[in-house]
C-alpha cells in the first residue's frame, strides 16, 4: 500500500469521487449532456476524458494540437480546436484529422486573410475542414466583432476546403461575484451575436450553432438552451473560481501536497513549492491556499521554494505535509507529468498529464 506520507513532494493530488460529482454538476447545470463540450485544457489526461465519456459527453474542446491528438486517442466523437491554427499548425492540424478518422475535428477562424490561409492549404490536400467564426464579445484576446463577421461567413460559405459550422464565443471577461451583475453583463454582450444570426437567418439559411463560454460565465449560458457549453476549470476547480462563482456548486478535486523543507526564522517556514510546481502568474498571495493553515502569509517564492510566514505560534516541523488548492489549476497541472489518484488517504493509481506535451505524435 502507497499512503500520502510516502509520496515525495511537491505532487498533485486528484481525488476521483470529487471529480465524478463535478462531473454530474455540470451535466445538471446543462441540462443536456449534448449541450456540454467541455475544454479539457485543465485536466490534459486520458482518465478525464474517460470520466466525461462515461456520463455520456464525447463532444470536446481543445487549445493545442497535442490536447486533440489526445482527444483523438480517446476516440471521442467530436473536437474543436478553438485555437486559430496559422503556419505549421495548419500540416499538424491536417496530420491529425487524417491519424483519427473517426473523430471529427473542426476549428476556429476571426479574419478573412486565415480563413483564406486554411481554405487553400486544406483543398489543395483535397480536404475539407469545418469552421466556427470566432466573435469577440469584449474579452478582446481574439475574435472578430459580430457586427464585422458577415463578409466572413460569407467566405466560408463560399469555400471549398471551409465549411460553416457555426459560432464560437467566449467571454472569460466576466468575473463579477455577484451572479446577477455577472449575468446582465453576460447578456448585454451577447446581444450582437442575437444580431448576426437574425441577419444569418434573413438571408435564408439556418440560425447558426453557438459555443458558448468557459467556466466563469458556464452558469449563465448553461441556462441558455440555445447554445452549447463549455466548461474547463470545473472538472477540477481551484480557488479563483470558488470566490468568483459562488454559484457554482463545485469541489475541488484536485490538490498540491508539499512539505515543510526548513524553519529559517521562529515565524517562518519554508516549503518545497516553488515556481515549478504551481503557476505563478498571480501575486504572490494568489497562488495557492492551505484550507487547514488559511492564515499562513507567502512572502517569497523562488524555482523550489515557498516561505510562509506562519501568524501565532510556529508549530511546524520540518517534514510537516501541507495540502493546498491552487488559484489557478489549469497551468498547475500543466507542470506535472503525473497526477496521483488519491481515496481515503491511500494512492490508488496515477494519471499521466500526456497533453501537457507540444506535440505527442501530430
């Protein structure tokens, strides 16, 4: 048997109940589980994938080449790279629509000039690929504005290597707390998208498919029944999103074990979480939370170290284990080659983080 204590350190930790709860909660929250296609940048894993095939999602959202090979491995039904593929990506794209015939793979494009790009590389290889146009709703990271996109969906209908599959929209911009002002804010955003597909519409062809959103506005559009999801974060859940979506209902199903590796002062310790084991884009004080020790102060990290500045009385001893949940899950886990699957104290297996790679064989 395999406990805790025996791991070495810093490792994650993936509890499999909470993932399978998380799991069903999103699947209540949709409604439908046709209406899920869930971003599996968080989780990178085959066993996450499997989790989500076994309550009946096999449509999927991907970021990189590598995430959809894995999704191809899986064989899920579905996949779209919601990553404008530009340069090579486009023969690594093309090589893995042809090593997994039986999954169908689409992606995104916000301007003319790609949407060419793709269009040419894909009929000259006498293929053809779907496409969403990518609609900026004000998150500004890309897209083309809805009320700019109709030229382009012209295009696309006109395109040999290119066919229309409908909108991609995503508004991670919508971090309020307050679920009511998230979901006006929503809303108000998402009306020129209504716009363009009545213009769609009026044209004599059919309202467009949307997806719609990630993990901080999943609730919002889970309760719009005409758009599909997709939520990432949720699968795992971190601390950013358990403070701004209080209206989610989510466990967190993944933790980072650590040890106390040295007390350089009476009110200090330091642990051995530096930043290669937990994503450090945040300030120092946004980058994991201890539930047991929540008044534990980080005032420095470095490659392999985290000091904490311990409030009270400094109890710790050197090889104390600390549990703690990252702010940002996500490039946390994108850190580890390995996530050990924990029931009761006692280590039960392990999932490789295979799409952690740029490239597995595509």
């Amino acid at each position: 048997m395999i406990y805790l204590h025996n791991l070495d350190t810093p490792c994650l930790i993936v509890l499999p109940e909470l993932v399978e709860l998380n799991i069903a909660e999103m699947v209540r929250m949709a409604g439908d589980v046709k209406r899920l296609r869930p971003h599996i940048k968080t989780h990178k894993t085959a066993e996450g994938i499997r989790m989500m095939q076994a309550a009946g999602i096999n449509t999927f959202k991907c970021a990189t080449i590598a995430e959809g090979e894995l999704l191809g491995m899986e064989k899920a039904a579905d996949v779209i790279l919601a990553h404008q593929p530009v340069g090579p990506k486009l023969e690594r794209l093309l090589n893995l629509i042809n090593a997994y015939p039986d999954t169908i793979f689409s992606t995104i494009t916000d301007n003319i000039e790609s949407a060419n790009a793709i269009d040419h590389f894909f009929s000259t290889h006498g293929k053809s690929i779907g496409v969403y146009i990518d609609i900026n709703v004000g998150m500004n990271r890309t897209g083309i504005y809805a009320e700019d996109a109709m030229d382009l969906y012209q295009l696309l209908k006109s395109s040999s290597g290119l066919t229309f599959k409908g909108l991609h929209v995503y508004d991670g911009q919508h971090r309020q707390s307050d679920p009511l002002e998230k979901e006006k804010a929503c809303d108000a955003a998402f009306q020129p998208v209504y716009d363009l597909c009545d213009q769609i519409v009026a044209l004599g062809d059919q309202r467009p498919h949307i997806i719609a959103g990630g993990s901080p506005s999943f609730s919002i559009h889970a309760n719009r029944t005409d758009r599909d999801c997709s939520p990432g974060t949720n699968i795992f859940w971190d601390h950013n999103y358990a403070g701004i979506c209080p209206e989610q209902h989510f466990k967190h199903a993944l933790h980072i074990l650590t040890r106390v590796i040295s007390i350089p002062a009476a009110n200090k310790i330091c642990l051995d979480m530096g930043h290669k084991s937990v994503a450090a884009e945040n300030p120092i004080d946004k980058r994991v939370f201890f539930p047991t020790h929540p008044h534990l102060k980080p005032v420095s990290q470095s490659e392999e170290h985290l000091v904490m500045e311990v409030e009270g009385e400094n109890n710790f001893k050197v090889g104390d284990l600390l549990m703690g949940i990252p702010y940002h899950v996500c490039p946390t886990v994108a850190l580890h080659e390995f996530l050990h699957e924990v029931k009761n104290d006692e280590v039960t297996g392990s999932w490789e983080v295979i799409a952690r790679k740029r490239r597995i064989n595509c």
